[in-house]
C-alpha cells in the first residue's frame, strides 16, 4: 500500500471511529499521528503537547443478571431475579489527557534531531543513523528514554531535551541578589 493509501485508510478509520483524521502526507507529524497527539502554544508562547491517555480496565469478579424479576401490579415479588458470577470490567485508570511542556516546533531543527540522535546513541539508547530526522526509530529511542524517567511518549518533552543538554536551562533571576 503506498503512503497516500495508508494515510487515506487511517483517515477513513479515524473518521468511521469519530476520530481525528491523521495529517496529510505533506504535513506529516513528528509523531505517531494515529494518535492524534496535539501540540498547543499558551498566551507566554510555550508548547505544550497533549496527548490522549486511553482508560485502562481489569477484570475482576461480580456478577451479571441473567433473568429479570418477576414483579406483581401490587408491586410483591413473584420471582426473584437470577444471577451468574462472571468477571466485569473495573476502570483502574478513566481516559484522559497527558499534557507536558514540549520544544516549540521552530526549535525543532534538523540540527537539534541530530543531536538528539547523538546524545541518546551515547546513552546507549538508539542505533540508527544520524539522520536529523524525527522518523519512528528516533521516536521509539525517545520513547524509551522518557519511559525510563516516568513520561511513556514518543513526543520529546522540553524537560528531556533539557536534561539531554540539547536546550538552554533557564537560570532564576539574579539580579534581586546581587547586592549594588
């Protein structure tokens, strides 16, 4: 299938799901875009990724009604309903929304991704090419990186690319204690 299909698939799934189309092919995402992962920028001009978190269940033990009562127009009892012990889904975990500080996307340079590479390959943590491209090995590297660290995403976080030392870490304000 070639990549114009597969991204008319995803679309005509999305849509037949109530979902959100995945990017054209000349937009393409950084990302998974089966996810419909967004980024948003606030009033201070910093991006912010949100990212769907799907519910999670586990089956535990209940019971599940088979036959209904049998109930009089006096309201008395005829039959009392029958039930059967089963397992029922429980939610753990209600979906919701995963929402972390990313790099801006004109920060986003061909650059940075090398460096990316670069700096995860010392880590022992990506094996591909230095390519500068944020292609699906470079984001399962990531993925790994930040599943580590508490953050399960292939988006690259601002606090990673920090601690990565690929971004400036802004120092507090000093001048309050410089004494003139």
């Amino acid at each position: 299938m070639t990549r114009s299909r597969s991204h008319l698939a995803l679309a005509l799934a999305a849509a037949a799901a109530g979902c959100t189309a995945p990017p054209a092919p000349d937009q393409e995402a950084t990302d998974f875009p089966e996810l419909s992962v967004r980024t948003e920028t606030d009033a201070s001009g910093r991006c912010w990724a949100v990212e769907p978190v799907p519910a999670v269940y586990e089956q535990v033990p209940g019971q599940v009604q088979v036959v209904q009562a049998e109930i009089a127009d006096d309201g008395t009892v005829i039959r009392a309903p029958i039930y059967r012990n089963t397992t029922v889904p429980k939610v753990v975990r209600p979906r919701g929304d995963l929402r972390f500080e990313v790099p801006c996307p004109p920060v986003l340079t061909v650059e940075l991704v090398s460096s990316l590479q670069r700096a995860l390959r010392v880590r022992g943590g990506y094996a591909g090419p230095i390519t500068g491209a944020f292609d699906p090995p470079t984001v399962a590297a990531v993925r790994r990186y930040q599943a580590a660290r508490g953050l399960d995403t292939g988006r690259l976080s601002l606090e990673t690319a920090r601690a990565l030392g690929l971004i400036a870490v802004p120092l507090p304000d000093t001048d309050s204690d410089q004494g003139t």
